[in-house]
C-alpha cells in the first residue's frame, strides 16, 4: 500500500472516527435529556396534587377520600391519543401520599397501602424539607419496569405533614427515545454517506467534468454483446477512478514533480559517467584501447538513459489511463506458453530452462498486450535473478472467481530490506551474475497493469529459497 493511499485512508478514518463519537455522544445524550423534561413535568404534577390534599388536611391529619374516586374515574378513563408515532390509551401516572413517618395512607394502585416507605429517598428527602426524586424497579433486575417518583411536600400551618409522590414508568416516554435514537443514527450514517458520495461527485463531476462517463460510453458502443454484469463491473471501475481521483486530490499528488524528481536521481548517475568519459576523451595522448573503452561507456550509460527515458514514457502513459480503452477475453493459458517462448532465447544464453505448469485453462477479460507485457516483465525479472543451469517455472492455476499467473525463480530471493520497496519507482536490485541494476520502472509497470484489469501483483519468498511473483486476475465467467 503506498503513502499516498495510506494517508487517504487516514483521512478516511479519521472523518469516520468523528462521526462514531459524534453520534455517540448526541444518541447517549438523548435519554438524559428526556428523563429531565419527564422529570420537570412530574415536579409540577406533584404539585398540584399536593396542593389538593391540603385542601383536605384537618388538623395536621391527611384525608384522602377525595383521591380514590378520582384515580378510580382516571383509570378508567376511554380516549385515544396518537402522538407522533406513539399511541396513547390510558393513564400511567400513579401516585401515593404517606404521613409525616412516611407510612403509605393512599396508592393509587393499591398495592402497598399501609407500607413503611420512609427508607425511599423522594419520601425522606420530601419529608425533610428537601427536593426529593428516585428511579426504582417494579421488577428487580427488569430494567424496562423502572419506574420515575417526583415528591412534593403536604402542608398544614407551614409544618410539613406528609408528602405526595407522583410516579411515571420510564416505558411510557421510552419510545420516544428509541425513535429518537433510531432516528439520529440514520440522519448520521446517512449524512456520512452523503458525503462520501458528493466528494466522489465532485471527484467525478468537477475533478473531470466528462471524462469518467465519455469513457465509459464510448466503451459501451464498442461492445458487441452487452452483458449487465460487464456494464456493471465497468460502471465500478468508473467510481473507483473517481475514487483515485479524490485521493489524489486530498493528499497533493503532484506527477509532474514526483516524475522530475525521481529522474533527476536517477540520470545523474549515468550522465556524471558520460561527462567523466568525454573530459578524458579529450586527452590527446590517450590510448586506443583506453578510448574505446570509454566511448562503449559512453554509449551504455547513453542506452540506459534512453531506456529510463522510454520506460518511464510507458508507465506515464499508463497511470494517466482511467481504464482500458478496449478489451476482450484473453485465454492465459496460451498467452503464458507464448510468453514463455519468446523468452527462451535470454534464458539459454545461461542455460536456464523456462518451463510452464498449466493446471486449468483460464480466461480473463483485458488487453491482451498489456497483460502480455506484464508476464513479460515477471519472467525477464525470474530470469535476471536466475542462477545458472537452473529453471524458471510459470504457472496457472484458479480458484472460483479468480486466476493466478505465478512466475518463480530459483534465485537469492527477496532481502527483508527490499520487501517493502520493490514495487516502488526506480527501485532495483542488483542482478546477481553481473551486479548491475534496472531501470527499477518494471515491477511499477505490471502494478499498473494489475489495477487497470482489478488484479493484484505480490512479490515474495518461496518456502524452498528463491522468489515468487503473483500476478492475480479475475476470472471470466464460462458463459463468456
């Protein structure tokens, strides 16, 4: 993964790492939030009810005969009520009053009349003069049957007599909070999503006005049969180039400078050989042999930087392609044999023994050229790092969706130091028989060629020493 893309993801992660805590603290906030207004309702329904029974308070003594009836007409009260997406039909409030001990002497209910309820806090902290308020369970260990209590104190000349304490069970207002939960979460995701997707419109729309759809139009007509899963992995293909395309942008990718860079570093070497060469060419007592020697030198590291030059104008040309411009179904199987052919006469040179292993036949859709430029590259490389009187061993096989073209060597293999570089611009080992290095622009070239057909390139160590490079490719469904 280069640093380019491992940035992208940052940002990536980043952004949806805002979003996660975002909505945590916005959707943990919610139930807070409406236990307070429950709360602040039943501070004034509490209230009100002790204000009623003071009304009945003769000499310091609590009279609840007015309440049973009420309560009993409230219960029983027919109505429908719908609120937002909740239905409403019958009264959950319940109350209860106990005396100055905080003995119950009415429930609503009447399930604990006559009960101590003097250790409850909204009971002691109301008789003490304070704001009293508990939360408890109708069912221990059953959360869903809590149960909100506000108290308020019963009066009779300034003396706090008893007190009145109003219940609500959190159920009742526990669907706005799940709606409303509900509710954030998918105006958050969907929010995150939306903007994904209007970067990528931007990426697609302003980035490149036309080019994505003229492209993938223009590769429409050309098809002789239209298959809806090939307009569809082509239309992916197309996201996925704006996709790129947003990266690039996000991170400051900058090809002309990348590209200035890096050849710069890399003909400074051949021509500070060159000029060495020619100041001593014009030393006019030099020997003949002597001055062969340097013009060979001259026209090698001349040849070098043409072949960097001319390299490094393909792999140009081939990042800046948004996609193949025509394809058709490549057999493998034929194309590995003819690649293996033409290399054989590099590889006799050091009497290296190409062979290939055909396990199954295999189709990919792509061009053919590009792929055959790909193995190529792989097999030049196997061969470079070769030992004498050894082979070199091609290899295809499938799996369910998938095609494996596998080139290996018996070589040195791949040091723990270059692991990570060899697919890297300009990076190049030394070949062991002669100790010299490429143009280290191969293996960045079948890279590309890989991601312009959705395949992967690896490059790694054999279990039995040398080195294996995988070039993976998606397989043609049989119809086609």
């Amino acid at each position: 993964m280069s640093r380019r893309t491992r940035i992208f993801i940052g940002i990536l992660l980043i952004y949806t790492a805002g979003i996660a805590f975002l909505l945590y603290r916005v959707v943990s906030d919610i139930d807070p939030r409406y236990r307070e207004s429950a709360e602040e309702s039943l501070v004034e329904t509490s209230q009100l009810i002790a204000s009623l029974v003071e009304q009945d308070v003769i000499a310091g003594a609590i009279t609840t005969a007015r309440l049973e009836p009420l309560f009993r007409t409230v219960y029983a009260r027919e109505f429908s009520a719908q609120i937002y997406n909740l239905h409403k039909s019958r009264v959950e409030l319940r109350v209860y009053v106990t005396d100055r001990s905080g003995r119950v002497v009415f429930d609503s209910l009447g399930r604990h009349l006559g009960a101590d309820y003097s250790q409850w806090s909204d009971v002691n902290r109301t008789l003490a003069g304070v704001y009293g308020a508990r939360t408890s369970r109708d069912v221990d260990g059953d959360p869903r049957t809590s149960v909100m209590y506000v108290g308020a104190p019963i009066r009779w000349n300034n003396e706090i007599v008893g007190m009145v304490s109003v219940g609500k069970p959190v159920q009742s207002f526990g669907q706005f909070v799940e709606d409303a939960r509900a509710r954030t979460l998918w105006v958050g995701v969907g929010s995150g999503l939306a903007l994904l997707l209007l970067a990528v419109i931007v990426s697609v729309w302003l980035v490149r006005p036309f080019g994505l759809i003229s492209d993938y139009w223009t590769w429409v007509r050309a098809q002789r049969t239209l298959s809806v899963s090939r307009m569809a992995r082509r239309a992916v293909d197309a996201v996925r180039t704006g996709f790129s395309e947003m990266r690039d942008a996000l991170t400051g990718r900058n090809y002309v400078a990348d590209y200035v860079q890096t050849f710069t570093h890399e003909v400074k070497s051949p021509l500070s050989a060159i000029r060495g060469a020619a100041e001593l060419l014009q030393e006019p007592s030099m020997p003949h042999a002597e001055r062969e020697r340097f013009l060979k030198n001259i026209e090698r590291e001349t040849q070098r930087i043409q072949e960097i030059v001319d390299r490094m104008m393909e792999l140009t040309a081939l990042e800046t392609r948004r996609g193949l411009d025509r394809t058709e179904p490549v057999a493998l199987a034929s194309l590995i044999e003819d690649v293996a052919i033409s290399a054989q006469p590099a590889a006799a040179k050091r009497n290296i023994a190409v062979k290939v292993n055909i396990r199954t036949e295999a189709s990919t859709e792509g061009d053919p050229f590009l792929l055959r430029r790909a193995i190529s590259n792989l097999l030049d490389n196997a061969i470079d790092f070769s030992p004498p009187d050894s082979e070199v061993l091609l290899t295809l096989e499938t799996t369910s969706k998938l095609a494996r073209v596998s080139v290996r060597d018996r070589g040195p293999g791949i040091p723990d130091y270059a692991q990570e570089k060899v697919f890297q611009k300009f990076y190049s080992l030394a070949r062991p028989h002669n100790q010299k290095k490429s143009t280290g622009l191969g293996l960045a070239f079948v890279k590309e060629i890989a991601a312009l057909h959705r395949g992967r390139i690896e490059l790694g160590n054999a279990a039995r020493g040398g080195a294996v490079a995988t070039l993976t490719l998606p397989l043609l469904p049989p119809h086609h």
